[in-house]
C-alpha cells in the first residue's frame, strides 16, 4: 500500500450496495461461463461501489478484486455459493477454483505478503495442503463493501472516534502550524508523521482537528499507554489501526504521557496513515519523512484574551484588572479558563466585584491543583501576619516578596520584563535558619495571603538513584506549579540543593550534572519558590545568586519567646495563671514552643481542666528529652 491518504472534498458518494450486485453479478456470469467451458469476459472494477476505493487503498490488481468479490459473494449470495459448490463440489471459495479461474498466478495472490493477506482482507483457513485451503473474507472488509462504516470491533476501546463539535477552536496563533501541516499532506508522499509538541492537549487536537477538516477526514484517537509493549502484539495492532484509518478515510492523533512516548514512537513508524502524535516533548520516530513541530505556551496576553471571551465583555471589563491577575498568575488552558468561570456562573447583579474576582481566582486555584496533585503535598494552613514572631526587619522583607509575587504579572509583561529577558523572572525565596525559627510558617503566611495553594515538595520522592530521574521528576513538579500558579516550598533544600563537589568519578559528575539542571530551573521558573535550609553553608553558590530572597531567621531572644507564648495557645483553650515571662526563659525555638504548648494542651485535657504551669513543665522536659537536651538550673527556675 503505497498510501491511503485521501482528500474526500468534492468527491461523488458511490452507492455501495448497488454498485457490489453489479459486482456479484458480473462474478456469476464468469462462473456460469467457466462451469460450461466457454470463454471468461473481462471483469470490469469501475462500477459504482465502494470496490475501486478498496482497490486504490490496498494496491489491488483486477484479478485479486474479482477474488476479494468472490468470496464476498459466497457470503452474501446463496446463488453464488451453489455455482462455487456445482463447480468444485464444495461450498465456499476454496484455493481450487482460483486455481481454476485464474491460473498459477494465485499463488502469487496468496502470499502472505501479498495485499490480499498482508492487509487480512482475506485469510486461509483449513488445514492439510494449501490448494484445499478455504478463503474467507474478513466481515470488517465484507461491510466495507457494503457501504458500512464503523471501528472494527477489534480496535473497540482503543481507537475512539473524536466528534469535531468536542473540540474546541485553536487560538488564531496556531494558524501558522496548522497551515504548515496541511502543506505538508498535500504535497508530500508517503505523508510525513507529524511531532506535535506543547503542554495544551485540548489546543493540540484543536489543531489536528482543523486539518483533518480541512482534508475530509475523520479524527481518531489512541493513547499510548493502551499500545502492547509486545512486539508481535504492537505490529498487529498498527496494521488494523492503518486499515481502520484506510477504511474510515480517517486521521489518527496518538496522545502520549512522559511515560510512553517510546510506544507511540514505535506504533508510529509501522502506520503510513496520516499521524500525529502529541506530546510534551514528541519522540524521534523512524518513520520518515517527520514533521516537528510546537505549540506556544499562551501568553499572558492570549490567556488574558481567553479570560475576557470567557467571561462576556461586560463582566470582563466590570473586573478590570482582576482579569490580568488571573492570566498573569494562573496558567491555565482554555478549558481550565472555561471550567473556572462555569464554576463561578452567573454574577450575582449584588456581588461586588472584590467578591466576583476572588471568587474566580479560587476556581482558578481549582483547576490548577489537578497538575500538582499527586507530585507534591498540598499544605492547608489558615496563618496570618500576626502569627509570625519575628523582627520586623525580616517581616518587611517578606511582605516585599508576597508584593513581587503580587505585582510580577504587571513588571513582567505590562513594563515589558519578560521580552527583555525570559530568565529569572520568579521570586525565589531561600529561607535559613535554626530548626523551629518559623521558617516553614512564614512560607504558609505567605502562600495564605497570596490566596495561593502551598506545595509542599517530599525530596525523598524526587531524588532518585537512577541517572536523569531526579530531573525528570523536579522538571514534572516545576511545570505543574508554574502551570497551577502554586507556591513550592523545598523543606531541607541543602539535601537537594547542595554543593557542586570535584569530580572524583561517575556519580559525582551525574551529580553536578544534576545540581546544574536544577540551577536552570529554578532560574527559568517564574513562580514563587521558598526554600527552607538550617545550613546555608551547604547550598552552592551559584545556586544562592539567583535567588531573588536570601532570608535569615534568627533563633528568638527572650522577648520573642515571651510573644510566642502568648500567642501560641488558641483562644479556646482554657489557661490557668500562666507566666510568659518567666517562660520566655526557656531557651527554645517558636516550633518546640509549640509543640510544648499542644503537649500541655493534652494532659490538660486528661485532668479535666485548663492549662496551668505544671502541665507546661511536664511537657518542657518531655519536649528536653527528646531533642536529647538537658534543662539548665536557669531554665528550671522558669517554673519555681
């Protein structure tokens, strides 16, 4: 099969069932001519049927169509089948009278390799020599030629027929590929498999859509990860996938994960259909000639666009800048921008529109979870400004990177930053300092007041021992983030942001191999990223110059402590006489003060009473022994 690509535009609908009884008919008279040893007439494919299709799709000589004919009469036609039976004393289509109608060039018919077999028009079945073997006609084939058009029930839940009316129109952006794809098909032979890469499924069927449209065909689908890893069962399943798309007069989209683009890169290079695969990053097929090609992440511009078609010109421009915000933070594909003001609906006429943005910047966190999910752990945390005990120096700076984070839409597209220069235009935030010095706490602050969703990333899920792995999952981590507008907190950064070290051998060089990429990406990464380390000693230097924020949390002295206690306790938790003062003697950080005070909490619980200075000394030494601390003299005295 040279190629089975067709443009149907214009073309004249045959009448199949009419055009295969002309067919048929021709087939009884040449048998009724052999049974009375009379000279055979020419069999004649350009009736009006589905036949000459079938014959230009497969390569099919006059002699194998009339075969092909035969056998579809046998089952479909009872005077057929009793002439076949009169002849040969056999019913059905036997290798002996094709022997007898068309000579020794049946075997050549009858190879396996021929297009009769090689595409399983028909097969052989039966056993013993090949001249008593019957031919049977495959019922997708049957159909066919019947005029019906459906999936082969073999491909039944792995090709899925895509309805052009699911899909939505790609953004007037993509003209350009989507033309470049098209010129393509028109003038190439054999077509040329297409890499479509990008982020935006729905955009990226959107633009396999038009050009299936374009050229009248339909639009199949496949995931990849529904291909066999088998050889023998991948090869069978390409070659009815390749029929199928003959048959339909139909394109194939095969829509990989980072998983399995190996397997649609294989099942690719054994298709001559028209094929796309897409793809975060499509794979090198085989199959030539190949077509590589991208679509653009949207801009903030093309997003804002979205948003505004999304929301109906009146809402949109009602919200004003809450518009830029949202496509400045957040982003999200068309169909995430549609699912989030579906989410919100109607604007009640009351609803301010303080009200309406946020409500629609929290439909948008929403959707931006389902990327994330699975990747980090998410932080529910309710903390606020007055929860942090710190210097007021330290507060101000966080309060300036909440802001950047706030304002980094308007400097980076609006003041014309990100033209500039596509780098470094996130804030990232290294927090150091002692364990228990609120590190952990602030990034929750500021994740609350941003109205964000707080990640927390787990490094014993990311580092991994096989070569590129450890990248691979942070890149995973990196784009689902700055996708779903979400701030990543990398607690202990040290232990995956450490020193370069000289290369003594192999794993060291994979090793700064690996602390360089991560490097790249957090200086490409253009959300907020806070870090958190008790050792800024052990963090690369490269790696701390591009940090926008390096913020040092100091261990409290005896005022903060004295704050800490009085704000540590809920204001539901019955307190009896206690002295923050004479506590703030205790020389321990914000986080033991706070697991001291839920301790004492509890066992106040058990005595059926409020909180009292003798619960909080119990859980002090218990809080001592476990960090393997002994309770100075000084520190005693605090409860005397």
């Amino acid at each position: 099969m040279t190629t089975h690509f067709e443009n149907t535009h214009g073309m004249t609908v045959p009448q199949p069932r009419e055009g295969l009884d002309a067919l048929l008919l021709q087939v009884t008279a040449r048998l009724e001519a052999l049974a009375g040893d009379q000279r055979l007439t020419a069999f004649d494919t350009s009736e009006t049927s589905a036949l000459p299709r079938l014959c230009k799709i497969f390569g099919l000589s006059d002699a194998e169509a009339e075969l092909l004919v035969l056998a579809v009469g046998c089952e479909l036609s009872d005077t057929l089948a009793q002439q076949v039976t009169a002849i040969t004393g056999s019913p059905g289509v036997g290798v002996a009278i094709a022997l007898r109608l068309f000579g020794r060039d049946v075997w050549d018919m009858l190879c396996p390799e021929a297009p009769l077999r090689h595409w399983h028009l028909i097969d052989l079945t039966g056993q013993g020599p090949l001249r008593q073997r019957e031919i049977r006609v495959d019922e997708r084939i049957v159909q066919a030629l019947l005029g019906n058009t459906y999936i082969d029930a073999r491909l039944t839940g792995l090709l899925e027929r895509i309805g052009f009316d699911e899909l939505a129109t790609p953004s007037a952006s993509f003209g350009t590929v989507i033309e470049t794809i098209s010129r393509s098909w028109s003038n190439s032979d054999p077509l040329p498999v297409i890499l479509l890469g990008g982020k935006d499924r729905r955009s990226q069927r959107g633009v396999a859509a038009e050009v299936a449209s374009e050229f009248g065909l339909d639009l199949f689908r496949l995931h990849a990860r529904d291909i066999p890893t088998d050889w023998s069962q991948s090869k069978s399943l390409a070659l009815f996938v390749d029929r199928e798309l003959a048959l339909s007069g139909a394109a194939l989209i095969i829509e990989t994960s980072p998983d399995d683009v190996s397997k649609a890169a294989a099942l690719a290079d054994r298709l001559t259909g028209p094929t796309i695969i897409i793809a975060d990053d499509p794979p090198l097929t085989d199959r030539t000639p190949r077509l590589r090609l991208d679509l653009a992440p949207h801009t903030i511009g093309s997003q804002r666009d979205i948003w505004r078609m999304a929301l109906g010109r009146k809402t949109a421009d009602r919200l004003g800048p809450a518009v830029d915000a949202l496509a400045g933070q957040f982003s999200l594909d068309p169909a995430s921008i549609n699912s989030s003001v579906a989410m919100v609906g109607t604007p009640d006429p009351n609803m301010t529109t303080h009200d309406l943005g946020a409500a629609l910047w929290h439909a948008a966190r929403l959707q931006g979870r389902r990327a994330l999910n699975g990747l980090a752990d998410r932080v529910e945390s309710a903390a606020e400004w007055q929860d942090l005990i710190l210097p007021d120096s330290l507060i101000s700076a966080l309060k300036d990177v909440a802001a950047q984070v706030r304002d980094a839409w308007r400097v980076n597209n609006d003041w014309g930053w990100a033209d500039k220069s596509p780098r470094g235009l996130g804030t990232a935030a290294l927090f150091a300092g002692p364990s228990g010095t609120g590190k952990t706490l602030a990034a929750e602050v500021l994740a609350n007041d941003l109205s964000l969703d707080l990640y927390r990333v787990d490094l014993s899920q990311i580092i991994s021992k096989y070569i590129g792995e450890t990248e691979k999952n942070l890149s995973r981590i990196f784009a689902a983030a700055e996708d779903g507008g979400a701030v990543l907190l990398f607690d202990e950064a040290d232990a995956l942001f450490g020193k370069r070290s000289e290369v003594k051998d192999s794993h060291d060089r994979y090793a700064n191999v690996e602390v360089s990429y991560l490097l790249q990406k957090m200086e490409s990464y253009r959300g907020l990223a806070i870090l958190t380390t008790n050792q800024k000693s052990a963090l690369d230097t490269a790696f701390l110059r591009r940090l926008r924020y390096v913020l040092t949390f100091p261990f409290p002295d005896t005022g903060a402590r004295a704050d800490i206690w009085r704000r540590i306790f809920p204001n539901e938790t019955p307190l009896e006489a206690l002295d923050y003062d004479a506590l703030a003697g205790l020389s321990i950080s914000g986080g033991s003060i706070r697991s001291i005070a839920l301790n004492a909490s509890y066992l106040a619980a058990g005595s059926h009473g409020p909180v009292t200075m003798a619960h909080i000394r119990r859980a002090t030494f218990r809080e001592y022994a476990k960090l393997g601390k002994p309770v100075t003299a000084i520190e005693k005295g605090s409860f005397s």
